[in-house]
C-alpha cells in the first residue's frame, strides 16, 4: 500500500477578495516520488503548495503530513516548514540576506542549530547546488539561474522531507533547466520527495514518476506520464498538449517504422534505443 508523505483531503479555500481558489481538493504525494502537477494559470497549484507548508490554512477539509493531520500552532507550523519546503516561482520573493552564505545560512539558524551543523549543512547544499563559489557574492548581483539555485540551497539546508518547487525552469534556458531537473533528481535518488509544477509537457512527461492534473482548484486527472498523457479526453478538457515524444512515437508508429510492441520512450535516449532495436530487427 502506498504511503503518503501529503494528503489533501476536501480541501476548499477562499481568497479575501472572494476569489474561490480550491474547490474540494483531494489528492495523495506518494513518499519518495517525483511528482509534477499540470494546469493553466489559476488552477490552484500554488494555492495548494502554501497549503502544504502550513502558509495558508483551509476553509474546509484536511492537510495531512507524514500520516496526521495538520495542526495550525505555532510549534506545529514550524516543525512542518522544517520537513515541507517551498522553492518560490520568482527568487527575488525568497532572498533577502546580504551574500549567498548568510542567505543559505539564516533557516538552519533559525532552527537553533550548533553552529559547526550550521555550517556543514550550507557547505552541503551549496556543493549540491553547484553554487559554492557563490558563497561571498551578493545575492542582488546574481544572474537568474544562479538565484534560482541559491532559493533551492536554501531550503536543502534545512533538511526537509519534501521540497516543493512553483515552476523551476521557467525563464531559464534550456541547458539550465536540464542542470535544475538532475539537481532535483539527486535530490530525489537521497530519499527526498520532490514535487513541482510546470507549464512544460515535456518535462513532466520525461522526469516525473507521477502526474496530477488541476483545473479549477481541483484535481481532474492523475496517473503516470504514460497514462496522463494517452488520455485525449484529458487533455482537450485540461487544455494539453501531448509531448513531442509522444508524438514523434506516434508517427513512427504509424509509418510501420517501429513494431506494435516497442514500448513508449519517455525519454530521448529510449526512443533512439527503441528505433535502433527495430532497425535491428528487420
């Protein structure tokens, strides 16, 4: 049976302006998986990772951590944030400290930490990130992408459960969001559950092991990158496309050039595998 690290539970939440953000959420993060969540602006991603953390609290309905449910004190919250971290969409909104080290610095501290344990968690989290050169320079004078690796050094410091990240790759260059998709998969390989959202089919398609889709401040589909994205209905009504993966296997398939039984790739290199042993074949 699976077990869940987070859990809504017929979640509903309202913005003080009346705007209706969550409608009846329910959905289950498996421990130790990669999860992607789809869905156009406005769908509720956002809304549900606050909730996640303990930022925002529901109108209805239950979050639960780890097994239990979620409880809105003080030190609760704090124990929460501690195991749940999020990566916002824009780093400017997370860093605010003078140069990279006190940034990175400032949650383990907060946390009361040794100083020693302090430190051997930054050096940790900027050698996992990439960034230890970094260490002196003011954050105001980053490029984007290193900002973006400096918010996520942030929250590896404090050692969390789960890291939750609000669109990572956007408005970086593609060889830099392939650097952030197999940062988050070393992440993932040390026993971290990682769970972002993306606009990108391709990317949720080749590096999640689970999907969930939203569209109105809830979940309308779920499944693996196989299953979600096989299903037509799903995607005319979430407004998807199919990955280019997909399709390219599609016509391939069509033009007899690969076999009824060649697996869908889910990556690039699986489907030159999968042409070259077709090819073989013949």
């Amino acid at each position: 049976m699976a077990e869940f690290i987070l859990e809504a539970r017929d979640i509903e939440f309202d913005y003080p302006d009346g705007t209706r953000a969550l409608s009846g959420l329910s959905l289950g993060i498996e421990k130790g998986k990669k999860v992607a969540v789809l869905g156009p602006n406005g769908a509720g991603k956002s809304t549900m990772f606050l909730h996640f953390n303990g930022i925002l609290r529901p109108r209805r309905g239950t979050v639960r951590f780890a097994g239990k449910d979620v409880r809105y004190g003080h030190a609760s919250l704090m124990d929460l944030r501690k195991n749940v971290g999020i990566v916002f969409q824009d780093p400017d909104t997370q860093l605010f400290s003078a140069s990279v080290l006190q940034e990175i610095s400032f949650g383990p501290l907060n946390l009361g930490l040794p100083k020693e344990q302090v430190e051997k968690r930054v050096r940790e989290a900027m050698a996992a990130t990439e960034i230890t050169e970094l260490e002196k320079k003011p954050t105001h004078l980053l490029s984007y992408g290193q900002k973006k690796r400096v918010t996520i050094a942030d929250i590896l410091a404090m050692e969390p459960s789960v890291i939750i990240c609000d669109e990572p790759t956007a408005w970086l260059d593609p060889k830099l969001s392939l650097q952030v998709l197999e940062l988050f998969n070393r992440i993932n390989g040390s026993g971290t559950t990682v769970i972002m959202s993306t606009h990108d089919v391709d990317i949720a398609y080749s590096w999640a092991d689970y999907i969930f889709v939203m569209s109105a401040g809830k979940v309308v589909g779920e499944g693996t990158p196989v299953k979600v994205f096989q299903d037509g209905n799903l995607l005319r009504l979430s407004d998807l496309e199919k990955p280019w993966l997909i399709d390219v296997y599609g016509q391939l398939r069509n033009k007899g050039w690969l076999t009824n039984g060649s697996p869908i790739p889910r990556t690039k290199s699986e489907l030159f595998a999968c042409i070259m042993k077709n090819n073989d074949e013949r």
